[in-house]
C-alpha cells in the first residue's frame, strides 16, 4: 500500500494498522492507517503540504541537506514544508481549503495573496506574478466556484488596491503557446 505522487491528490485509506498506507514524495512521506487527508508537492515548487481530515498521519520530512524529522497530525492540522530550509510548520485551521479543488472550488480562508495566487496558477493553468510585497501580503476569505479567471480577479480586487493584466499569450518555435501570464501590481505604482 504504496503511492509516489507529484501533483496534488486526496486518499480516503481503509483502516489496517498491520499495512499502513504511504504517499511519498520528494521531500516528504506520509504514512496512514486509516484517514483522509490530502498531499500537495507539485515538482516545480520547494513546498509540501498535508491536511488532515480525519485520522491521524505520520509524516516523515526530508529537506535538501537530507535532514530528517517526524511530526504528527491530528485532524483539522495541516502540515507545511520548505524543502529548501527544513521549516515545518503545523497549524490547526479550517483543513477543506485544501481539498476543496476535489469538489470543483477554491477555497481561502486568512490566506495571503502570495498563496491566492498560487492556488490560482494552479486551478486555472496561468502564470501568476505578484508584483509588490504589500500587494502579496493581502489576505483574503473567499470561495471560488466555476468562475472565469477573469472574473475571479475582478472579485478579489473589490477588497484590495491592487489591479492587474493579462499578457498575450506568445507563439513558441514549436508552433505551440506559452501560458497565458496574469501579472498583479499596487494600484498606486505604474508598472513595465
């Protein structure tokens, strides 16, 4: 009862403490015996993540000086890992923001536009870029369901000073496009 994953996924394991349930990634190993929880470690980002619904998990964090530690969920904690420096921190929060994109929504709660963003890039197949560290610690609650990008940002920039645009998408050698490029500023500063 062994996964590797790279991406994002949601396990609902059967109980069976004699053949525990394992998600491995680079960085991370969780192991279960019987729970539903979550696991984020896409290939291009130094974090990894863990939300717990029901359960327990033990997760093993390996940074990029292979150094090890083993932490402990309970339900309603999730887990976040910096690969690049070892910091781990467990939080107890509202945990469905982490799988929610199972059920078609995006999902925030305190979070900061850093992260909005992110989430964004992901559920939408765009680059996002935040330009300002003001405008990137804006935090925001919200829930997103079959909205268009478009007006997804429309929404979120009600509550901020921020504005944003999207770039064309340019035509690469092979023919193909790059990915369309969503770029967010102050409102108060002029940008390139």
């Amino acid at each position: 009862r062994s996964v590797n994953l790279t991406g994002e996924a949601y396990f609902e394991v059967k109980s069976d403490q004699y053949h525990p349930f394992y998600v491995k990634t680079d960085g991370l190993v969780v192991k279960a015996t019987g729970t539903k929880f979550s696991v984020m470690a896409y290939e291009k980002s130094a974090i990894r993540s863990v939300a717990l619904a029901e359960g327990k998990v033990a997760v093993k964090t390996v940074d990029s000086r292979k150094m090890e530690q083993i932490l402990y969920l309970k339900p309603s904690q999730s887990l976040r890992f910096d690969r690049t420096n070892g910091r781990a921190e467990v939080s107890k929060e509202d945990i469905y923001k982490h799988f929610a994109w199972k059920d078609g929504k995006m999902v925030f709660r305190n979070d900061p536009l850093s992260e909005v963003a992110s989430r964004i890039s992901l559920q939408y197949n765009v680059d996002v870029e935040v330009r300002g560290e003001q405008v990137r610690q804006y935090r925001y609650y919200a829930t997103f369901q079959n909205e268009s990008l478009r007006e997804v940002f429309d929404l979120l920039k009600i509550s901020s000073p921020f504005d944003y645009r999207i770039e064309n998408q340019k035509v690469l050698p092979d023919g193909t496009f790059s990915r369309k490029k969503i770029i967010i500023y102050p409102i108060n500063k002029k940008t390139n």
